[in-house]
C-alpha cells in the first residue's frame, strides 16, 4: 500500500500530538516557542544586570505552571466533563492569583535591582502584555488537549470496529458448534419417544437460543432482558444435555433493571460459557453455575460463579484463553478505565466479578 506525501504528513502529525513515544520531543518544543514568546516580552528590560534574567525566567516559571495546570488539571477534571462554567471560572481565577504572584515577587525579590526611570505605568502595561500573550497560549493548549482527545476517542472507535467485527467473524464460525448441535438433537430424539411436551420445551428454547446468536448479535446495544434471555435458553440446554448429571442454576436478577437497561451484546456470554466448561464434574457429584446481576448508583453489577472439579481438566487448551482475552479487551475499548473485573479461581469454585457503567 502506498502513502501520499500528504497523506504521510496528515498522519505524521496526529502521531506527534498523540503518540507517547514523542511526548518528550513535544513537550520540549512546546516549552522553547513558550520562552521564545515570554522573552519577546519588555518587562524584564526593566531590571538591571543578571537581575533581569531571574525575573525573565521567574515570570516563565509561573506562567508555564499555570499552562501545564489548565492542561492537565482543569481541562480533564472539568471541560472533557462539560462543566463549562466552573472551567471557566477556574481558569479565571488561576489568572488572578498567577498574576497576583507575579506582582508580589517582584515587589518582594526585585524591586531594589529595578531601573529607576521605568514609570509605574509602563510596568503595569508591560506585565498584562505579557498576561495577553499567554491568553491564546492557554486556549491554543486546551484546543491541542481536545483535539487529542478526539483522535484518541477515533482510535478507539476504529479499534473497536475492528475488534468486534472479527469477534464476529470468529463467532459466526463457531457459535452454531456442531458438537452441540449434535447432542441437543439427539436428546431431542429421545425425549419425542419418552417425553413428548418436554421435547418441545427443549426446541422452543433451542430456537430463541439460535435467534438471538443470528440476529440481536449485531446489533450494538441490546436490552439486558434479551440478554438474560439468552443464558438463561443457554444454560437450560446445557441442563437438559446434562441428563445424567446434576446440574443446577440460579439467575438473581434485580428486576427493575431489566426493561430500562441497554448492555452491549453477549457482553456476559464468555464467562457463562467458561462457567458451564469448568463445571462439569465427572464424579457425578452436584455442579452448579450461579448468576447475580445488580445495579448502584449507575453501575452495573455482575458475578457468575461456578463449581470446580480438581480431576476434570477443559479439552481445548489451546484456545480456552482466547475468550476471556477478547471479552477483557472489549471491555477495555468500550468503557475505558471506568470498568472493574476481578476473577478469583479457588480450589472448588471460580468467581467472576464485572462492574460496568450503565
């Protein structure tokens, strides 16, 4: 694939605002054209000797601390978080006092290696030039953090897109798994000889479980009903397939929650299905897989916990990983560090631990 020489410096450019590896080279330039500015300035003139410097670069000091406060304090605690208003009013009053400051210590530091013959009032006029000078630095270094966060919030977008779509293109190759097929047919079979009225209970279950795979999977939110919906299907066939094992399942869900939330699809799939993998236990012995899922103070809660036996290990090491690795990088693209996910694996029992934001 070739690159158009504008198109190389279009992407040079986006790379160099955001990209870490230059964040030094870019904070160093940003730091030599601010003193280049401040040193065009006239009021350090005004001071003789070696003096003049020391207030050329005491008054630098406090504007780039000022500076590098609005970009890394005031502008994410406040503008990303649309408080406009109290932005503002920050910003203003950092003003204030930075200017205040800057009068105090040349009144206490300075003042006796000042040039007689500078009137009063060309000191005032000459420190609010300086002041003026800074104002559109300020709003240059807030535009520059917007517009970094616009291409950080595309690259993730793009991301994103890219992750789901082949999330998707590997579950449409395995998500209707033969194997299960297979054994869910069968049993049907069986039941239209022993049990008829249970085999259409399985068919029905089996036919909401495949429509929600083929059709709401796409979709990129979906109610956490529809969800639900669908590990529950998912769970009872798994119940049923276990016809000779004990296999038991709680589902304790808050219901006010359930008609008003959106959640992004198959969000809890992977760990339910890791749940019903490491739950088999060949002993006989009761296995279990249990479901909780709350909301507080707008986040939502998940946990699925499932019994372990010490003697079964999961057939397919090999990819037994990958699930779990795309469900925690979808996470992370899709809620940033606003989500939270702990999993604790014991002897006799594994834990999963979600809290989104809804």
């Amino acid at each position: 694939m070739k690159y158009s020489p504008r198109k190389f410096e279009e992407t040079f450019v986006m790379d160099f605002l955001v990209e870490a590896k230059y964040g030094f080279r870019r904070h160093l330039l940003f730091l030599i054209f601010f003193f280049i500015l401040i040193y065009s300035a006239r009021f350090w003139h005004w001071y003789s000797g070696i003096y003049q410097y020391y207030v050329l670069f005491f008054v630098y000091t406090i504007l780039i601390t000022m500076v590098y406060i609005n970009i890394y304090v005031l502008v994410p605690r406040f503008f990303f978080k649309t408080k406009y208003v109290t932005y503002l009013i920050l910003l203003v009053l950092m003003g204030i006092i930075g200017l205040n400051f800057i009068g105090y210590g040349f009144r206490l530091f300075f003042e006796e290696f000042r040039v007689k013959n500078i009137l009063r009032e060309n000191e005032k006029g000459g420190i609010y030039e300086g002041v003026l000078m800074c104002i559109p630095i300020i709003m240059t270094t807030t535009t520059i953090k917007l517009l970094q966060k616009w291409i950080n919030d595309n690259k993730r977008i793009n991301e994103l897109s890219n992750l789901t779509l082949n999330m998707e293109l590997n579950e449409l190759r395995n998500q209707i798994n033969p194997h299960f097929l297979f054994n869910m047919l069968n049993n049907v079979k069986a039941l239209i000889r022993t049990d008829p009225a249970k085999a259409s209970v399985v068919i029905v279950k089996l036919s909401e479980f495949l429509r929600y795979q083929l059709y709401e999977n796409s979709e990129e939110k979906t109610l956490l009903t529809s969800e639900i919906d669908f590990l529950s299907n998912f769970l009872n066939l798994e119940k049923i397939r276990r016809d000779n094992f004990s296999f038991d399942i709680q589902i304790n869900i808050e219901k006010r929650i359930m008609s008003s939330t959106f959640i992004p699809p198959n969000l809890f799939t992977t760990f339910v299905e890791n749940a019903v993998k490491h739950s088999v236990d060949l002993s006989g012995a009761e296995s279990y897989v249990k479901i909780e899922i709350n909301t507080n103070s707008r986040q939502l809660y998940f946990r699925c916990v499932n019994s372990r036996s010490a003697g079964y290990a999961v057939s397919d090491k090999k990819n037994s990983g990958l699930g779990l690795a795309n469900i925690t990088r979808r996470l992370e693209l899709l809620y940033d560090e606003t989500f939270d996910l702990q999993i604790k694996s014991g002897e006799v029992e594994y834990d999963v631990n979600l809290k989104i934001p809804v």
